[in-house]
C-alpha cells in the first residue's frame, strides 16, 4: 500500500532491484515525509525537476550529490542533518554493492508496516523537538552561569561603593558644613543599599535557572536515548537496518545624573533582570510541556517529554494571598502592641516575599518596604528609617508618580525620621516643601495632611522656634476639633503639643492651666495607663513646677503625631485607621 506524501499525492511503488535500493527509498521518502515539503518546492530548493526526484525516490539507485541535496533540503537542524546524512550515504553504499538475494523473513502486512512506518515519523519528529529543547536549555544554562559571574562582580563592586559612601557621609556628618551634599551622599548611599539588595536577588534568581535548566536538559537527554532506542526497534521491527548512530547530545552554543555610577548599576540590573525573566519564560514554557498529558494537545511543542521532573522555580514563593494577608496583619499587629523588632522582622519576611513574588518595584513590594522602614524607626533607628526611605522614595514616584497618595506619605515618613535622625531644619523644609502638594492632592481636611500640619509646627518648634510652633498650633487646633471632634485622639495630642511649645515659648503657667484641663480628658477618652496619658501628666508636673520657679522634672517630648499614621495598606486606599489589606492578585 503506497504512503501519502504529507500534503501532496500518495507516494507510488518502490520498484527497487534489490533491498538495499529499496532500503534507500524508503528512507529518503521519510526524510520528505518529515520535512513536510512538497515535490515541487523541493524541486526549486534543490534544483531538480519533479520527475527526477520520482525517479530518484523510486528505487533506482540515485546519485551521491542527489541525495546530499535532498537531506540538506529536507533536515534544518543540523546535528540531525549529519546524522541523517551519514545514514543515507551508508545506505547509498550498500545499494551501489547489493549482497546477494536470499529469502528475508516473511514480510509484515501493509497496514501493520504502515503503522511502524508512521510511528517512525512521529518518532522523528519527537525526537528532533528533544534535541531542539537541549539546545535551548543549554542556552539558558549559559546564560544563568554567565549572570552569576557578572552578578558576583556587581556585588563586589557595591559593596565596595557602600564601604566608600559611608565613609563620605560620616565624615560629611561630622564636618556639619555642607548640608546639600550630606543630603546628596545619603541618597546615593540608600540608592546603592537597593542596588546591592536587588542584585542579590537576580543573583540567587540566576543560579536558580541555571540549577533547573541543567536538571531539565538531564531530563531531555534521557528522552533523547529513550526515542533513539524506539527509532532503532521500529526499524528492526520494519526490515530496516538498525546501526544508525544515536542521535549526540547538543553542545551548549557559545555565548554578557547626578549619580552616573548609580544610573550604571540601575542600567545593568534592568538588562539582567530582562535576561532572568526570559530565562523564567523558556523554564516555565518547557516545564509546562514535562507536566503536560500527552493526549491533551498533541500541537505542543514538549508534551512528550518524559514527566518525572520537579516543578518548576521553585525558588518562587509559597506565599498565597491569605498568607500574606495573615503575615501582613501578624506584622501590623506587633508593631501596634510596642513589639517593634518584630514588626521589623515580619516585615523584612514580607518584603522578601513579595519581591520574589511580584519582583522589587511592584507596587505592593515598595508599600511593604516602606511600612519596614516605618516600624525600623519606630525601634530606635531612625537614622536607618531614614535612609531605607530615602532609596524608596524615587522608586515610589517612578511607579506610583510623585502625587500619588503613597508616594505623599513615604516623603511624609522621610521627612520625620529625617528629623529624628538629628536632622529637624531638614525635616522642617522637607514638610514645608511637602504640604501643599498633600493639601492640594488629598485635600485641607484629610487625616494625612492634618498630620503633616501638626508635625510641620512641631518641627518648626525643634529647631528654635518655640514662639512660632506654639502660633502654628494655635491656628491648627481649631482644624482638628472641627474635623475630627473635641475628643478624638489625635486632637488631644495637638492640645497637649499645643501647650508642650507654649511653655516652651516663655508662658510655663499658661502651659500648666492648659495641661490641667487635658489632662481629665486624656483619662476619660485613653484611659490612666495610656502612654500618652503618661507623657501628658509627666509635662504637667514639669510645667507646674516651672511656674512656681523649679525645674528638677524635665518634659517629655511632644506628643509625635506622626506615629499614629498606620503604616499604609498593600493595594487598598490609603486611609486613618485603615486595616491591612492583602495584594489583590
């Protein structure tokens, strides 16, 4: 029974004149097959007339050039190429010198050699995408390990950069003479401390796909001598002669501002992490098709591929949505209960997990790192508050934009642990600058611009100008008890700042009438035992003793309203009192 030549008209008989020659045909005819090629494009392709490759596929014995020709035109790969050619010219041999007739063993039927026959190609075709795929995962090997050596140098390099901005900025901080470049140092410093952290992650990223691509191409070659031992049964099962050589592995090919170092090393690790997630791209591509039952779509490219191969990244975080959810509101839940070093430690957990999940500039990856910086300040280091804000802040207003509510804030954050990190003129002009771009955004009356208004004229108090902080209290307390009631919180922290600057602008007796009528008030709304009870009565006694002429208490610091901003939600609006929300994916 004639084969159908893919796309075209059947195949005719083989009228060969012996089995060598027909042997030959045979297996030229598979090559044709394979290539899906049509007589008449091979005809322009090798330029020979239709009739002449009927001839030359019939059975006559064909020339040598003929049949290099037709293996170049119908094999592009070309390991297989020169696999296959060498076949065709041994069997090109053994039909030139044909051994003498004997009885073979008695033939299968039509339809059953039809069957093997069509196995064969299928197999050819399996086989073919396998050596495609090594030579791929090979690539994406090459690419990996290239990446670890320039991610390794990368890092060296910033941390030596760290080492030498550190040094500056002390020396900058000790001088107190330049305040512009101090600012200009720490902002390429916390820039470099990102930098390092994000090449520390392309890096583990990189040896990732590298480890995976060399299991997946581990894989792929057992697939390779698993088809290639098929191919050799089926040929012995068809009459064919089964010394063709096994098909060889592939060979990995060959295969790299004002802060100009900074917009260096920001341009490398866009290009890495350009080369990382093509990497991601081709590992997942491949291990979908090791997971793919055969039957479910036979047009894929790998669904053959033997499946016993773990999943893939698994460096991608287990984090579900309810995961982070929980570990976000574990992380709130400690920092609001006074646990700071914990909030710190959850946090850090959380901003791991969402960069490894959603990458480092994905939204809710610089949400959390600002609300780690918040709760660091809150355990006692401002100064690295400060700094961590300091890098995110830039990256905040690339990717949300410089009026986005978030980015507001974390200037808003930036700006008091600037204060608290010795730097209160800083964080007095940082405010300065600041507010009208809160009230024209959020608006007069938003939670978040009153709070930036109190902590406005508390800073204006810090650095020396107590008559003035206590004028801008005065005008700023009535705001608050409009908006938010005589007695809510935070306007009883405005009142008892209020009075803090009045004393400290010359009227200790006026502040000490001020704090007595707080003080009932700060009982009865927070209760005796609240810390910010505490603080008032301790400035109480300061005050009242300053007015009649002694000073052994010493008051406490205002009341800092900016620690009641709640750290903002992930992917929700950014309100007071607002809870954790979880990334919506």
């Amino acid at each position: 029974m004639p084969e159908r030549l893919r796309g075209g008209r059947p195949w005719g008989p083989i009228r060969a004149d012996s089995a060598e020659a027909r042997q030959l045909a045979e297996f030229l005819r598979e090559q044709v097959d394979f290539s899906g090629r049509t007589l008449a494009q091979l005809a322009e392709q090798i330029h020979v007339s239709k009739s002449q490759i009927s001839v030359g596929l019939a059975g006559k014995v064909p020339e040598p050039a003929f049949v290099t020709a037709l293996i170049h035109a119908t094999i592009p790969e070309p390991r297989l190429r020169k696999q296959r050619l060498d076949r065709a010219r041994e069997l090109l041999e053994a039909a030139a010198h044909p051994s003498p007739a004997n009885p073979g063993p008695p033939a299968a039927s039509e339809v059953e050699l039809a069957g093997l026959r069509a196995q064969q190609v299928e197999t050819y075709d399996r086989l073919t995408h396998s050596l495609e795929a090594q030579n791929r995962l090979h690539e994406a090997a090459g690419n990996s390990a290239k990446l670890v050596m320039v991610l390794l140098s990368m890092i060296n390099r910033l941390e030596r950069r760290i080492t030498d901005l550190t040094g500056e900025r002390d020396q900058l901080r000790a001088a107190h003479v330049d305040p512009d470049a101090l600012h200009h140092t720490q902002q390429q410093l916390a820039r470099a401390h990102e930098q390092e952290q994000r090449a520390q992650w392309e890096l583990s990223r990189a040896q990732e796909k590298q480890r995976q691509a060399e299991a997946l191409a581990a894989t792929v070659q057992a697939q390779i001598t698993q088809l290639t031992d098929e191919l050799d049964r089926l040929r012995t099962t068809t009459g064919a002669d089964a010394t063709e050589n096994t098909p060889a592995p592939a060979t990995t090919p060959a295969s790299t501002t004002t802060d100009p170092v900074g917009d260096d090393f920001d341009q490398a690790l866009t290009r890495i992490t350009a080369v990382n997630d093509h990497g991601d791209q081709l590992l997942h591509g491949i291990s979908a098709d090791l997971h793919q039952e055969p039957g479910e779509d036979h047009d894929a490219e790998f669904w053959w591929v033997v499946q016993n191969n773990p999943p893939d990244n698994p460096l991608a975080s287990p984090d579900t949505t309810d995961n982070l959810r929980a570990k976000q509101e574990a992380a709130e839940a400690a920092g609001t209960a006074g646990d700071y070093r914990r909030a710190v430690k959850l946090y850090t957990d959380l901003v791991t997990a969402y960069t490894h999940r959603n990458g480092p500039e994905h939204p809710d990856t610089l949400i959390t790192r600002n609300n780690l910086a918040h709760w660091q300040g809150e355990a006692g280091d401002p100064a690295g508050a400060r700094d961590a804000l300091t890098g995110l802040l830039p990256a905040m207003a690339r990717v949300l934009g410089p009026e986005h509510p978030h980015t507001l804030t974390t200037g808003h954050y930036l700006a008091r642990w600037r204060g608290e990190a010795g730097d209160p003129a800083g964080a007095h002009a940082a405010l300065t600058g600041l507010l009208p771009d809160m009230v024209r955004v959020l608006g007069p009356e938003h939670p978040d611009t009153l709070t930036a208004r109190n902590n406005l004229a508390d800073w204006h108090g810090r650095t020396g100008d107590p008559a003035g902080a206590y004028t801008a209290f005065t005008r700023f307390l009535p705001d608050m008890v409009r908006v938010l009631g005589p007695e809510h919180p935070d306007t009883l922290t405005t009142r008892n700042n209020l009075a803090h600057w009045q004393g400290e602008a010359g009227d200790p007796a006026g502040a000490h009438a001020a704090l007595t009528r707080l003080l009932p008030d700060m009982v009865r709304v927070l209760g005796p035992e609240h810390p910010d009870t505490l603080t008032t009565r301790n400035n109480l006694a300061h005050w009242k003793k300053q007015a009649r002429g002694a000073s052994r208490v010493r008051p406490r610091a205002p009341l800092p309203h900016a620690a009641g901003i709640p750290p903002m939600p992930v992917s929700a609006p950014l309100t007071q009192g607002a809870p954790l929300q979880a990334p919506e994916d």
